[in-house]
C-alpha cells in the first residue's frame, strides 16, 4: 500500500489518527481520529474533540500528533 504526503497550512482545521507516541498514549488518544490544528510561532497541534470541535487539553508537539516537516518547512500528515 503506497502512504502519500498531504500538507495542512498553520491555522487550518485538519483530521489525523492519532500515532501509537508515548503523549498520545499518555492521553488515551492513540488510533483515534482527532481534530487537529496547527499553532504558534513555532508550530505545535492543538487537538479538538472530533464530534464537537472543542479544543482537548493543551497543544502538543507536531511530531507526537503524526505532523511532520519537510526539508523546505512545509508541515503534513501522512495518508494510506
């Protein structure tokens, strides 16, 4: 199965399965689809409950939300 890139822009409302990361874990999150949103100067992924797109708890870092960055700054999450 081939996994592609898609790219999300800082302040816009994206979904994202939650990786197995040790912060996911902590937070009962892991495999579950979330509300995601970049923010910050330094970007970091606040989440939002999925159903009501309240914010849950405090942002966390993009790579334990599943965001990654490329070699040019661009920021994305990774689809099957």
């Amino acid at each position: 199965m081939e996994h592609k890139r898609v790219y999300v822009q800082h302040d816009e409302f994206f979904q994202n399965v939650m990786p197995h990361s040790e912060v996911c874990m902590h937070m009962g999150i892991a495999g579950k689809e979330m509300g995601c949103k970049l923010v910050g100067e330094r970007p970091m992924v606040q989440l939002y409950d999925f159903q009501t797109w309240k914010p849950f708890s405090a942002p966390i870092l993009t790579g334990e939300a599943g965001v990654y960055t490329d070699a040019d700054g661009g920021h994305y999450v990774v689809r099957p």
